[in-house]
C-alpha cells in the first residue's frame, strides 16, 4: 500500500482514536466533544487553511530547488528510509523548539503565535488553530530539507503523518500518565501546562516530541496532584473568527507588546 494513501488514513485513523479516548478517559472531566470554536478549527484551520497551505509551501520548496538544484545531490538518498525520517524528527524537533520559544519572547512572533494560545478547551484539534503565517515558515523550514537534500518521496508523507497525530496527541484531554517517561517524549499531561493561564507555568514546556529539550534548558514544568485553572488569552480580547484571528495578528503595537508574552 503507498503511503500516500497510508498517510491520511493514519492521521484520520489516529484523530478517530484519540477521540474515543477523550470521551473515556478525560483530563478535564466535561469538557464537550463540540466546544467553542471546534468547526472553527476543523473545518477552517485543519481542512481548509492546510489544504491551501500545502500548495503554497509546495510551489515554494519547488522553486528553491528549481533555482539551486540541490536535490539533485542526494546528499542523503543512499541513507535507509527509516533513518532519513529519524534524522528529519530530531532535527526538526529542535528547530521548533528553539522557535517555539523565540516566539514567545518576540513581540512580532507572539503576534502569529498568539491564535493557538487563544483556544480556551484545550483538545485534539486545539493544536491546527495556527496563523497562517507561522504555517507557512514552520512547515516550509520542516519540510523544504527534505527536497533539497534528496530524501525519498515517502519521507514528507511520513514525516507529516507522525508530526499531524503528534500534534493532535499532545493537545488531547486525555488523563495520562507516563511517569519518568514523560521527561523524554512529550504528551498532553505537559503540553496542557504549556497552554495553562497559571503564571508559574508561562514559558515552560516548549517541547513538541521529544521533552528531553525542556529538561536540557530549564524549561520543564510538571507539577503534581493539581491541573491547569484554566487555558486560553488573558491580556487580550481575542476575536472569536477565523479571518478576524488572522487579521488581529496585525493590529498597531503598544508600549508593552514588547514585554514578555502571556504564554497561554
């Protein structure tokens, strides 16, 4: 079977997953499936603003590589499939990191950063609410290596698949416990932190996959026997639509916006 099929039938397989377990086992008991802003973000940031995504980033990274030629190296074609999409995971993973945390403390990026902090149910779909624009350098920077470097076809499709279910997997309500494991790969009982109003939990838990970064830089935040007040903005009145959440991002600054972030 190709992965081009394989692919998003993992990713809607693996929503279809998480999904059950949120209703089983949930972190925030009574949270609903059909929140504030769910079609929002399935239909508009998930379907529809991907979809466009894709074509954009796509005709970007063919013509970067139509201008320098640089797949044509394979500089790393020989290399198993396998290792070719752990080296891009690992790789990847501490770009976003370190970006991830830029973002937090430029007032330019926190302002496309800013709409996925704006989600006040934190779940499976939570994670697509993204501006388009931090999209846009994200996955080009994610995924233009692959082409320039010469990595099998299959690498982007698997590679997206991982990084789509990851995503939806660290921002599910689901109650889960991996003890000493969660200071090596990155789940919901941390991610959720990253997106709590409490103040002590501003600036921690960056990590996508792998926590072992936060660990690393001093930006670990797991507390026990108590859960997040709340999630979402709290500094500003954020528009409650998607083209109003893109066009925000573009409002005047003010003396302030250039003080650290509200982080959740």
């Amino acid at each position: 079977m190709s992965w081009a099929l394989i692919s998003p039938c993992g990713i809607v397989g693996g929503a279809l997953a998480l999904i059950l377990l949120e209703r089983r086992y949930p972190y925030d008991v009574g949270q609903k499936l059909v929140r504030t802003g769910f079609w929002m973000d399935l239909l508009l940031y998930t379907l529809l603003q991907s979809y466009v995504l894709a074509y954009v980033i796509g005709f970007l990274i063919r013509g970067l590589d139509g201008a320098t030629g640089a797949s044509h190296y394979g500089l790393i074609s020989s290399w198993p499939i396998w290792i070719q999409v752990a080296f891009f995971i690992v790789t990847h993973d501490i770009y976003i990191y370190l970006f991830h945390r830029w973002q937090h403390r430029s007032a330019v990026l926190w302002r496309l950063h800013e709409a996925h902090h704006s989600v006040a149910d934190v779940d499976w779909v939570a994670g697509s609410r993204s501006h388009p624009l931090e999209i846009l350098i994200n996955q080009t920077i994610e995924f233009a290596p692959m082409v320039l470097l010469g990595a099998h076809p299959d690498v982007p499709l698997i590679k997206g698949m991982i990084g789509a279910v990851w995503g939806m997997w660290i921002h599910s309500n689901i109650d889960v416990h991996t003890g000493w494991l969660q200071w090596i790969i990155n789940g919901p009982e941390a991610h959720r932190w990253h997106h709590a109003k409490d103040v002590e939990a501003y600036d921690k838990n960056f990590a996508t996959k792998f926590a072992v970064w936060d660990r690393i830089c001093g930006t670990a935040f797991l507390p026990r026997a108590r859960k997040p007040t709340g999630y979402g903005l709290t500094e500003v009145d954020f528009p409650t639509s998607y083209w109003a959440q893109i066009v925000f991002a573009f409002r005047p600054f003010t003396r302030g916006d250039g003080e650290e972030s509200q982080a959740a």
